[in-house]
C-alpha cells in the first residue's frame, strides 16, 4: 500500500511531465521524452530498491560506504563499553554481533582490509600505536654535554685566558690561548654529541623492531599475520596461549579462555572470558584457551595505551652493572686526581706567594704589595688551569662511552645473526655462560613437520586401507580438535594450513591424504566443551554433538605414551575393535619407542562416544572423560634436524659451555636428536645422561646436585623441571642461559641467567621474559652471541687498558713537570686533544675489534672479578713507565739533545705524547698474545680510525699551530717522534715474556 500512495502521490507530476506544449521543436520534444523516460524509471526504481535482490557479497555485511565511518559508531561509547565491563551496557545496544555489524564486519570473515577500507578505519578510530617522546635532538646531547662540570671548568677557564690574553696582549694576539680553548671544547662537545646521539638513534631502531609483534587475523575470508601496528577497529584476531591481547575488544568464540589481567589492574587471579563475561583488555596475557575477539578500541583509545605512553616518556636510562663498577673505578681514579691537584695548587700557590716563581727573565712574580692586583689574578688563574689539567688529563672519562659503544656495536652484529637484545646489560652476561638448557622443536630442529607414517592397530597404514567408519572418525577427530584452520584460495594457489607446526603437519595430511572437508565437517558438528591443549598434559580434548544424530562424541589428541594409557581398546588393521590389554599395550608402546628412535614425534588419536547425562556431567565439572577411550591410529611426523646444527653444539662445547637438551618429547626421541645434533657424544659415560622430568623431579635435593652436571638429555619434562635444573644449575655456581618458546617458560626464563626466546613460535609472554629473542628459532645465533659476549668484555678492557696508561703517564709527567718548573709541557688546548683521540676515537676502535675463534678458547669472564687483571696492569704500567721516561726526557734534556727552541721542544713533546697513544692503540688489541698485528686488516674502521687521528695530528701541529701553541717540525723531527712511539711496540713485545698470573 505504501508504494501505491508514492505513486497516486507523484501522477500530478508525471502528468505535468507528460504533457507536451505543441509549440516545441521535433528536437525539444526527443529530448523532453528522454528526459520524462530517465525520471520515471528512477521513480520506479526508487519505490521497489527494498524488494531487488543484492548482487553483493552474501559474506560480507551489506553497507553504504560513508566517508566517515564514525557517523555509524562512536569511539567513546565503544571504549567505556570494554573498561567498564558491564555485561547490561553490551546487550543494551544489540550485543556483540550488533557491535560487529556497526563496525561493518563480518564475524566468520572478518573485515574486507583492503586498502580503503583501512585508511577510513585508521581515520575513524585511529592507528594500534600509542604516543612516544620524540626522538632526542642533536641540541639535547650538546646541552647535556654541557652539564659535565669539567667541561664547565674548562669553559671558565677558557673565558678567564681570553679575558687576560686580550687585555694584556690586545685583541689581535691575545685572543689565541683562550678562543683555542673554546675551540677545542666546542670540538670535543660536539664529536661526543653526534657519538651519544647516533647511539640513541640506533636503540630507537632496535626498539621499534622488539615491539613489532606479529598476530593472527582474518581480513577477507583469509586468515594471515600482520604486525600489531596495522591492526584497525573491527579486525577479528586469533587468540591462544601466551598471546599478549593487542588492543581492547569482546570475545567472539573460544574454549576455556583465561587471561592474566595483572599488568592493568593489579589482580593476579585468572579472569575467565566467555559469552557471558567478553570484555578484553589491551596488554593483558593469555594464559589459557583459545579465542576469537573483535577489536574495538587501538592504540590511544585503550587504557594500555594511555600507561604505555606514559611509561615511555620516563627516563629509563638505567646503568647496566658493568657501567657500574666503571663509574666506581672513574670515581676512585676521579678522587686520586682532585687529591693531586689540590696537593699540587698548595705547593704552587706556597711557592708563588713566597717569590719561589719567576717569570721568562728571572724576576720574582710575586713582590709582595708591590705586585698589581691585575698581575695576581692573572697569576692565580694559572695555577687554578694547571691544577683543572691534571683532574682533567686523570679522570678516564671516555670508559662510558666505551662500554655504550661496545654494547651497541656488538647489539647490531648479534641482529645481524638474527639474535635480538633486549637489555643491554645482558651483554655484559653472555660472555660468562657456562650452561645452556635448550629446547628441542624449532631450536635444535627445523620446525618444518610433516607426517611421514600412519599405524592404524599395529600395522602401517595408508588411505585406501582404512577402512570408512575409521576414516571418518579420525577425520573428526582432526577437524574438531584443533586449534589451526584451513583456506582454499581461489585456483592457481597452494592450500594454506595454519596454526602450530605440529598441527599444520596434522591438518596437511588429513585434507592432502585422508581428503578431508574440514569446513563441512565442523558444519555438521556442535562443539561442545574444549580442553585446549598444554605442555604439563600435551594432548587436547574436545566434546562434540553430531547433528544428524544428535549423538555425543569425544576427542582427544597428544603424545602417544598419554594417550595410549586413557585408551582400553583399539581398532585393528581391518577395523575391527579390540581390547587393549598389558600385553597389546606393551607392543604398542615398542612401535612407539621405535617411531621415536626414527627421530619422529608420536601422535595419537583417540574417540569415544558418551551418553548425553555424562557429557553434561563433563561440561558442568568442565572435564572430558579420559578413560575407556578407543585408539583410532598413531602417526609419526618428522622434524629434522637443521643444518649445521652440530657445529653451533660443537663451538659451544669448544667454548667450554655445556649444552643439555629439555624437551617434552619421550626418552627416546630425544636421545636420537641429541646424539645426532652432537649433544650427546658416543666417546662419553652415558650413564645418568639421559634422564625423564618425573624422574628428575623426584630426586632429593641432594641427588639433584649431585647428578644434575652429568645430565644432557631431559626427557618428557615438564615447565616445572626446566625451573628445577636451572635453580639447581645456578646453585652449583653456573651462569645459565635458557631457551624458551611458551608462556610457561617464562619462569625459567627469568629466572635464568640469560633468558633467549624464540622469535617465530614464542608467545609474547615468553618474549618478554627474555633478555634475547632468537629471530629464527635457530640454536646457531646461540654460539655466535657467545663469542660476541666475550668480545665485548675483552673490547672493554683493552679500552680500559689503553686509557689508563695514557692516564697514568699524563698525571706523572704533568705533575713532576708542575713541581719542577710551575708549568706543565702540555697546554689545555694539547690536553683536550689528547682527551678527544683517547677518550672518544680510541674508544671507537678499540669497541670494534671483532671476536675470534681463539677467544672462545679463553676462561670464561669471570664479573666478580677484578676488571683490571694482572696482565693489563703489567702492560699498561711498562707502556705508562717508557712514555714517562721518554717525555721527562724530553722535558728537561729535549732542548740540548735535540738545540731546540723551548716551543719547539713542547710541540716534540706534545707529538711523541700523541703518537705513543695511536701506536698503544695496536699493543691494546691483543692483551696476551705477542702478534698485535694478527687479524689487523679485518677490522678496516681501526686502520681508517688510526690514520684519520695522524692526519689530524699533522693537522694540527702543521696548519693550527696558533690554537696548539705548537711550531712547525722538519721531516726528522718527525722522524723522532714516530721513531719514539715505534719503540713502544718493542716494550708491548718484550713485556709479554713476563709470566704473570691471569688475575
């Protein structure tokens, strides 16, 4: 009826239209009946558009595409819909699927995710991301350079030299020894700025790279993963143990879902998530179940957010405890330095007071009131620059620099070997490993699995000889108990499976082999209740109604020596049911054992159909009935071992780090990978190698210790165990390293010495357990981190080294020199020149230096230690003892020697003091060894550092010898200076021939 009212409506119109003046042109009338004919069909069509059928999509929601998706759904109705979790606000507005349906998604299909349709969520409702402090500035690098009191010093000393410079020489000439220091700071302020700030730049990076998770979602019927960042409002996203849930959201559908919501509100319980409780917070963890949720609130627009942005705008930069203990030795060095100084001020300012000083001609400085006041503070601010040179010259400030530089340099290497650091102290770790329990899939093995036998009784078996009422039960079996999902593209592409490895191996082999129609199965079926699988039980269960039927059925699946003891009968080769008895359970666990002798990981299906009073017993109590069970068949599937995975054992083993194996895999298995990966050696004493958690678990403590160094192989382990070994590891005096993929490996992982979890299969619980994520799961980066380990501890004492002995040799020579004739040889342009290609260029390339294989021969770092060792001492004291002796020398002889001007013989001082620090830089990179040139040409940024300090050095002795207070030097004078720093690679031999005890 209201389609004839529209129309008796509109007659006066069509009417009107209809009717043609006589008085138009034949060409106005064909143009008037065109028009008339296009109004009325709109008209037609606009009455009858609710009756057309739609030629859409039937799998996606039916929408007008708006430009702003916003005028369907407000965001802050959505937010407070999640935070404040009030089951009546939900069904108030319709429900999930009402939710699902503003946001145009489809709940079976998810959103359409092409590219429009995700800029107009990303406008509508923002991007996963949440604000951070803007990357630091250049500018605040400098400014933070400037709060260094000695730099502030130096810059009022600077000030005060220009001030009396000009007045007493003029401005043309007086300006040199004051405006030379500002340069020369303004030089080292800024070589250290871009240093700190390049720094900061690469950890930003390697930061932005650990947050970047990747997640399951569905976009477009496809089922596919995609970094956290890109997912939008709508999205419905994949859930399962150990996932961190990415953004706020409801529950869709799932099995036994529980979360740990401690991260946002404090509780610690287990918060269980269903239809009737959906809410989903942004960064709490799951730690049971499986689920599918859609996303309804990112980034800024969730409570997580909010906290995440505020953590990342502290200031986080904490000291790692190698930093630490520098700072404690700067310190103590920093405190001998300022007692010299203040000893030295005393004695100058005793000696100028009392006429003990004399200027170029030989007259007293001071004469009592005689003396100008002008004359006195010129006099005073002398002494105060003398003394500021030796706190200067004393303090090793560059040993900071050296361990970021080092830290990061080595960080960027170990990315490069797909091993990703979390925290940076743990560099300083690695190096002291000297146990590392590792996982068996994925770490040891590919990963890569596929079922390569099937035993249906105690027969092999293949698809044309099951019989079809088993055929279909074990299909069922897999496409009702698993957590992973099959897409059929469309022709001319590969079938996806998803999920775990173990259930792609499972899901390929029942639709490729077994032909099964996962997606018409599940149709035919009701899930009923879910026992999701985990690695303390490793099986999985499920109850499901068949519809045709209405019968009750159940599911289970896991490692065959488990199921096989829920199971009291099984099907033979010809289908017929049988008991299973002692006897035929002993067989079977032979054909077990020789499967995993073969290297293949044991698989078994079980089913039994229960009444429906016990399933709804089962469901109330939420178990599943794990006895009486029918053994439907076993399969193997294969995982290989990677390639060159007995190499990265052997280089640890080489190393002196024990590798033991913990797996869950049954004793055998595990014994056959070991063995082949190189962990368990035919040459060793096998007894008490191999041993299973149960076993491990029930030994005393004292037991424990007592066998735990001799154990290689932990089989059938549960979490629990791997905690036990490490604590137990650790206790003996180990450094442990743990490697980690699920969520319940987080307790071993922090309690580890170094926690490394896997980049592919590791949950982010795991992940953020961990000081190291391995990218690719291999166990190869494993051996390489432990080389890059040590080389970052040796790096950071040669640094230590070769400062020192610059240290100590300056400090002598100024303060002998300070004591004898009231000055020192070097200015404090000179000084902080020396301090620039000390602190910063000798850094550079000495945390450069690249680990050997000869470095994984040596003890391991031992950090309760001393840093400076024996050796380092004996070195550093024999190369600071001939550069005192040389420069003395110099100081007091060098002008007859050589009948030399005083300013020529300082710029011979200042030089050969230069060159003996670049030509240490060579005795520093071997701390032992004789041969410092060995492997000098692999590590190209030394050589380029070592020749772009010379050049610099010419630079400024020949071109800036106003700034330098320096003279020019002829080619011998030269030759002189090389040919004293030369000799202090002779002093490095000879002093290597001394024996002197490691620590």
């Amino acid at each position: 009826m209201p389609t004839i009212s529209i129309i008796l409506d509109n007659l006066e119109s069509i009417h009107s239209l209809l009717d043609v003046p006589n008085t138009l042109s034949e060409p106005k009338k064909r143009w008037r009946s065109a028009f008339v004919s296009i109004y009325c069909s709109r008209a037609l069509l606009s009455v009858f558009k609710d009756s057309l059928p739609s030629k859409k999509d039937a799998s996606f929601v039916d929408v007008d595409l708006k430009p702003d998706i916003k005028s369907n759904v407000d965001q802050a109705t959505l937010t407070k819909l999640v935070e404040e979790k009030k089951i009546e606000s939900l069904q108030n507005i319709g429900g999930v699927s009402k939710v699902a349906s503003t946001l145009e998604t489809n709940v079976e299909c998810g959103i359409q995710g092409d590219v429009e349709d995700i800029a107009r969520r990303h406008e509508a409702f923002g991007s996963n991301k949440y604000r951070t402090p803007p990357t630091k500035s250049f500018f605040h690098f400098v400014v933070k350079e400037f709060k260094d009191h000695s730099i502030l010093i130096n810059l009022g000393s600077a000030a005060s030299s220009l001030a009396f410079g000009i007045k007493e020489n003029g401005i043309k000439q007086g300006w040199y020894d004051g405006g030379s220091i500002f340069v020369a700071l303004f030089l080292v302020i800024v070589v250290s700025a871009i240093f700190h700030f390049r720094q900061n730049k690469q950890f930003d990076k390697l930061t932005e790279v650990s947050n970047n998770i990747q997640i399951d979602v569905v976009r477009a019927r496809r089922r596919q993963q995609i970094s956290i960042f890109e997912i939008v409002v709508g999205d419905v996203i994949f859930l399962k143990i150990g996932d961190q849930v990415p953004a706020d959201g409801l529950f869709l559908d799932g099995h036994s879902l529980q979360v740990d919501e401690s991260s946002m509100t404090g509780e610690s319980d287990r918060v269980e998530v269903n239809c009737s409780h959906p809410f989903l917070l942004s960064g709490t963890k799951v730690i049971d179940g499986t689920a599918r949720m859609l996303v309804t609130s990112v980034g800024m627009n969730t409570k997580w957010g909010e906290m995440m942005s505020l953590i990342s705008s502290r200031n986080t930069n904490h000291q790692t405890p190698l930093q630490i203990r520098l700072k404690e030795l700067t310190s103590s060095i920093g405190k001998l330095g300022l007692a010299v100084a203040f000893h030295v001020l005393i004695i100058l300012f005793y000696r100028y007071f009392t006429g003990n000083i004399k200027d170029e001609k030989g007259n007293k400085e001071f004469n009592g009131s005689t003396t100008k006041v002008y004359d006195i503070l010129n006099a005073v601010v002398g002494i105060l620059a003398a003394a500021i040179t030796i706190v200067e010259v004393v303090t090793p400030k560059g040993f900071p620099l050296a361990v970021k530089l080092t830290q990061i340099y080595s960080m960027k290497k170990m990315m490069a070997d797909q091993a990703m650091v979390r925290k940076l102290s743990v560099c300083e770790t690695i190096g002291s490993i000297t146990t590392i329990c590792t996982n068996k899939t994925g770490t040891l093995t590919l990963n890569k699995m596929k079922v390569t036998k099937f035993w249906l009784g105690k027969a092999p078996a293949t698809y044309t000889s099951i019989p079809p009422y088993i055929l279909e039960l074990l299909q069922e079996g897999v496409a009702l108990n698993t957590t992973g999902s099959v897409y059929w593209p469309t022709s001319g592409f590969e079938i996806e499976f998803s999920g775990s490895p173990t259930e792609q191996a499972i899901l390929s082999w029942a639709v490729l082999e077994l032909n099964m129609e996962m997606e018409q199965l599940k149709q035919s079926y009701k899930i009923l209740y879910v026992e999701a699988f985990n690695s303390q039980k490793k099986r999985s269960g499920v109850i499901t109604r068949r519809k045709i039927d209405n019968t009750i059925h159940v599911h289970w699946k896991g490692a065959a020596e488990m199921i096989l003891k829920m199971c009291s009968s099984y099907y033979d080769a010809f289908g017929i049911m049988k008991d299973l008895d002692d006897d035929e359970k002993m067989k079977f666990e032979q054909i077990i054992q020789g499967m995993a002798a073969s290297n293949l990981r044991c698989i078994a299906f079980a089913h039994k159909q229960v009444s429906k009073e016990d399933q709804e017993h089962d469901t109330k109590q939420k178990t599943i009935e794990e006895d009486g069970l029918t053994l439907l068949g076993l399969v193997g599937i294969k995982d290989p071992s990677r390639p060159g995975i007995k190499t990265a054992v052997e280089d640890c083993q080489y190393a002196g780090v024990n590798v033991k194996m913990i797996t869950g895999d049954n004793v055998f298995t595990a014994k056959a990978i070991a063995t082949e990966c190189g962990i368990l050696r035919l040459d060793q004493d096998m007894s008490g190698a191999e041993v299973e958690g149960v076993e491990f678990r029930n030994y005393t403590p004292k037991e424990r210790m007592e066998k735990v160094d001799k154990i290689f192989v932990l089989a059938r382990s549960s979490t629990f165990d791997k905690l036990l070994m490490v604590k137990c590891l650790k206790q003996k005096g180990h450094v442990v390293a743990v490697t980690g993929h699920c969520t319940n490996d987080s307790l071993a992982l922090k309690e580890a010495d170094v926690g490394l979890s896997m980049g592919i299969q590791g949950t982010e619980v795991a992940k953020e357990s961990s000081n190291i994520v391995i990218l690719d799961d291999n166990f190869a980066p494993v051996a390489k981190i432990l080389r890059w380990g040590r080389c970052v501890y040796k790096n950071i004492q040669k640094f230590i080294q070769f400062q020192l002995t610059m240290n100590v040799a300056a400090i002598t020579i100024n303060l002998v020199a300070v004591i004898y004739v009231n000055k020192g040889p070097l200015t404090g342009v000179q000084l902080l020149w020396v301090n620039l290609i000390t602190h910063t260029l000798g850094a550079l390339a000495l945390a450069t230096e690249q680990p050997t294989k000869a470095l994984m021969k040596k003890p391991l770092v031992d950090q309760t230690k001393p840093l400076i060792t024996n050796i380092m001492w004996r070195n550093l004291l024999a190369q600071a003892l001939y550069q005192v002796v040389v420069l003395l020398i110099l100081q007091f002889k060098g002008e007859s020697i050589f009948s030399v001007t005083e300013k020529v013989n300082n710029t011979l001082i200042f030089t050969t003091f230069v060159l003996c620090q670049v030509f240490n830089e060579f005795n520093a990179r071997k701390l032992k060894k004789k041969n410092v040139f060995e492997g000098i040409l692999r590590n190209k940024l030394f050589m380029e550092i070592i020749a772009i300090t010379i050049v610099l050095q010419v630079v400024m002795v020949e071109l800036l010898k106003k700034f330098t207070s320096s003279e020019r030097l002829n080619w011998g004078q030269w030759g002189t200076c090389v040919g004293f720093a030369i000799i202090s690679w002779a002093i490095g031999l000879i002093i290597k021939w001394i024996p002197v005890s490691y620590l």
